[in-house]
C-alpha cells in the first residue's frame, strides 16, 4: 500500500484555541480511513486545512507526493480531493439536478462555465445515476432548498461523488440520516471502495465507522491519539475514557 | 375534537411549504407526562410536524390540540406563552454571545426578576456547563456542550412540553449518552418531551411511545419497545438488525 494523503505535524489555532496539535495522519491508497474523537477534538479543522479551506500555522499535507499545504480549496478539488460538509451547503434555489450539474463542471474555464447554457445529455444521465445511487433521484426536479436536512446530505454525497475524486472526505455522512440509510451508504461507500476509491471518513456512528474501516485514527485535542484497527481502537483504554464514555453497562450499544 | 383531557393531539394535519404537502394527515396524542419519539425516513415529515407544533409552519388543514386549546394559527409567541418551546436541529444559540445571555434570552417572556432568579439557580444545578462557562462565548463550546445549553435556555420558560429535533445530531457518544440522560432528567422533572430522532434504536429505548412517520402519515404507533421491536419497521427504518429485547442492555 502506498500513501495517497499525508498529513504531518500540522498545528493551527484560532484566537486562544488550539485547533491542531502537531496532528499526523496517513491515508492509504484504497483504504476506508475512520476518524473519530470527541466533539471539539478537532476533526473537521483537520478536514478544512486537507482541503484548502483553513491554512495551517505549521506542518504540511501532501497528496499523491504532490505538496498540498495552502492550496487553494479548487485547487485541491481538481487535483482529485472532494469532501461532504457536515452541515450541508447546497444551492437552495436552484434544483436537485442542476446542483448536481454545477459539479460536473469542474474542468471548465470560468469563462466556458459562464457561457454553456445546456449540460449534455450524457452529463445529465450521469447527474441521474448518482442521484439514483444515494437514492434521491425522485427528487430531482425540486429545488434542493425543499428537501429534508438527511436529504441534502445525500445530495451533498452525491454532488462529490459526480465529480469523480480520488480520495472522497466525509464530514458525518450518517448524521441526521435514517438508519436504514446508513446502512445502504455503508454498502454504496464499499462499492466505490472496491472500485478504487479512497475515503476518509469522520463519523460518530460506531457501527458505521467500525463496520466500515479497515484503520482507525482517534483524535484528542487537536493531535492523533491513536490509530489501528477497530478492534485495537475500540478496546483502547484511553479511547473509552475519552470518547465513548464510561459505563460498561451500555457498552453494547456503542461495540 | 377538542378534548381538555388530552395533552397533546395532531388532528387531521395537512401542511407543507407551497410545494405540495409534506404532511398528508397526521393523527395522533402525545400524553402528558412521557417522552414521545417520532421516527421516519428522511424527508418523511418530522421536522416539519414539530415545526406545526411551535407555530413555524402553519397547517393547511387539521388542528392541533394543547390541553384543549387549538394552536393553529396562534403566532410562535403565543405558543411559547402556552408552555411550548422548541429546540431545533441545527445549532441556534448566539454565537458571539455569552452562555449566560443566551441562557437568559431564553427567559424573555418572564417580566419577574426574582422568578428568573429561582430559575436560572435550578437551571444551574441541572445543567452545570451553564455556570461553569457562564461568561464564555457560546460559538467557544463544543457542539456537545452548545446542545446543553440550549436545553438549560428552553427551560428558563418552565415550559410543559420541549420538542426537540434531532438533539443528538453530530454528537460524540460520550456527549449523546449524556444529552439523553438530560431529556430522561428533564421528563422526570415533569416535562413532557415530544422529539424527532435518527438514532432511532437509542432514543426509542428510553421513550415511552413511539410514532413512525412515514410519508407525511403515522405509519405506526405504540410504546417505544413496541415500535423497536415490530420486524417491518425494523427492517425499514431502524437498520434491519434489532437485537432481540433479551439480549439489551439491563434485562
């Protein structure tokens, strides 16, 4: 396995906070990667400097050998990093389809982007099929400012998806979603997987998570407290005390 | 029909956004003194039912009962006066703002200064984040903690009914076990608990009923287990692999 996505020793703070600590991950090449830790641990931060969105005060990411550290987020979207957000950002007034459109235009100038009035019917058939992949394709005539907050998600999901990245960031693709259709994404996330698709996934779903990744990183405090397996991660002391919580009555719930 | 007996009741709920209806007829009581949650595919009309109880989306036909009175058409005010409060789902507290003001905005309706007094001391005994980071901005807390005190800011109405939407979303599990011993801890203190859950299995193990929404219309009703435990709503909603009651958590 080679290393796709590096991050190292990646500090940054906001105001008095320290968001980041020194925080090192690998991404591997065809892996499912599970990130988890408490609320406030630093996760999506972590996300937003992979991707453009925050520049670290110090460390470096890097991404298929290539320095990626303050890229601007087009930048890192077109060389092939896509993300989910964990509160959804979709065009509202504008339909579920033509969302999904605007994605597929990515390689374009800006000055074709502003000129093109009409997708391809190819373009189209291909927005339909992920629609009908994350199972919203019946939707896709509404405005998306119509849909439910699990439902963007979804076109959130799909809208990365069109793009074809090489490694797909999800910010808690399970969060407000129907358990039913968790359990359909997980399957949809191994299909993708099979097929070459790297992913890294933050997530406070343990089933999911643990279901899912074949490597674990648990964040604590802005640094990567360990990584491994599910099974090293779940019965880690630290881990349990940190972010699942006491109580081994209802540890069931959470294995 | 208005019944004084009954806490809560939707009666024939009709309601959606312009295009076409989200709810499609919603019948069902909420009982005085319980937790009642409502679960549903996505996109099947929770939000926007809880939404019919506060007064954000007005029904377009059907009534809904409070203790007697019907709170269609009443303004979100009104209903806030009744003893109904909200707490939606995404994130809503001020965020520039200090965890203590927001606390106190909560009691903007409250004119007694020594009422608001009395309140904001239990609130403190229930919820000690709120005195703890009393003076920190509330955009500084984590998500967790942010949900906390929006909870402590609901009840400085001393409200009979909180409805919540989604409390536990994007939380760790560690701030989610402790978010629902806060709603079992706000129900025991005598509130009634009305909420919309994606963590369906959990929150349907400490809820007394529970409603499946589908499609804009109850699909089933029942108590918590009954619903947990019925195989074609777990297989539909509920992820399809329901442990059997024996072999949960206490039995």
């Amino acid at each position: 396995m080679t290393t796709l996505l590096r991050v190292d020793n990646v500090s940054r703070s906001f105001g008095g906070v320290q968001a980041l600590r020194e925080c090192s991950l690998d991404v591997e090449k065809g892996s499912i990667t599970g990130l988890i830790g408490p609320n406030g641990s630093g996760k999506t931060t972590l996300f937003n400097v992979i991707t453009g969105y925050v520049k670290p005060d110090a460390g470096t990411v890097t991404f298929n050998g290539k320095t990626i550290t303050n890229a601007r987020p087009d930048t890192v979207f077109a060389l092939g990093v896509g993300r989910t957000f964990q509160l959804t950002r979709t065009f509202a007034r504008i339909t579920v389809l033509e969302n999904m459109l605007v994605a597929t235009q990515r390689d374009d100038s800006w000055l074709r982007g502003l000129t093109r009035s009409m997708s391809s019917k190819a373009e189209v058939a291909n927005a339909m099929e992920w629609l009908s992949f994350v199972g919203i394709a019946q939707l896709a005539e509404l405005p998306a400012g119509a849909l439910s907050f699990g439902q963007r998600k979804l076109l959130e999901l799909a809208y990365v998806l069109v793009a074809d990245p090489d490694v797909i960031l999800l910010d808690e693709p399970a969060g407000g979603v129907n358990l039913t259709l968790i359990n359909t994404i997980a399957e949809k996330i191994k299909a993708l997987n099979e097929g070459g698709k790297t992913f890294l996934i933050v997530e406070h779903n343990m089933e999911f998570v643990m279901g899912l990744c074949a490597s674990v990183t648990v964040m604590h405090q802005g640094s990567a407290l360990i990584s491994g397996t599910p099974d090293d991660v779940r019965s880690n002391a630290l881990v349990l005390d940190a972010y699942l919580g006491g109580g081994d009555d209802e540890e069931s719930e959470f294995a | 029909m208005s019944d004084t007996d009954v806490f809560l009741r939707f009666e024939g709920v009709v309601a959606g956004y312009g295009g076409g209806d989200v709810l499609k007829g919603v019948d069902f009581d909420v009982s005085q003194g319980g937790v009642t949650c409502i679960v549903g595919p996505n996109g099947s009309g929770k939000s926007t039912l809880l939404k019919t109880v506060s007064g954000l989306v007005k029904p377009r036909l059907g009534q809904i009962w409070f203790k007697g009175r019907g709170l269609v058409g009443l303004t979100p005010k009104e209903i806030l006066q009744l003893g109904v409060v909200q707490v939606p789902q995404q994130h809503s507290l001020f965020r520039e703002m200090t965890v203590m003001e927001n606390v106190e905005l909560g009691a903007f309706l409250v004119k007694d200064k020594k009422v608001i007094a009395q309140r904001m001391e239990h609130i403190r005994e229930v919820f000690p984040i709120v005195g703890e980071r009393a003076k920190d901005k509330a955009g500084s807390l984590s998500g967790g903690q942010q949900r906390l005190v929006e909870f402590a800011r609901c009840l400085m109405l001393d409200p009979e009914l909180v409805v919540l939407d989604e409390p536990s979303m994007g939380l760790d599990p560690k701030t989610l076990r402790l978010v629902f011993e806060t709603i079992r801890k706000m129900n025991a203190v005598g509130r009634t608990v009305l909420l919309v859950e994606q963590n369906a299995r959990q929150a349907l193990k400490m809820s007394h009923d529970g409603v499946v929404l589908e499609n804009g219309t109850v699909r089933l009703r029942g108590t918590g287990a009954e619903v947990l435990n019925n195989p074609e709503i777990g297989a539909l909603y509920l992820g399809g692999s329901i442990a059997p009651p024996s072999s949960g958590p206490g039995s």
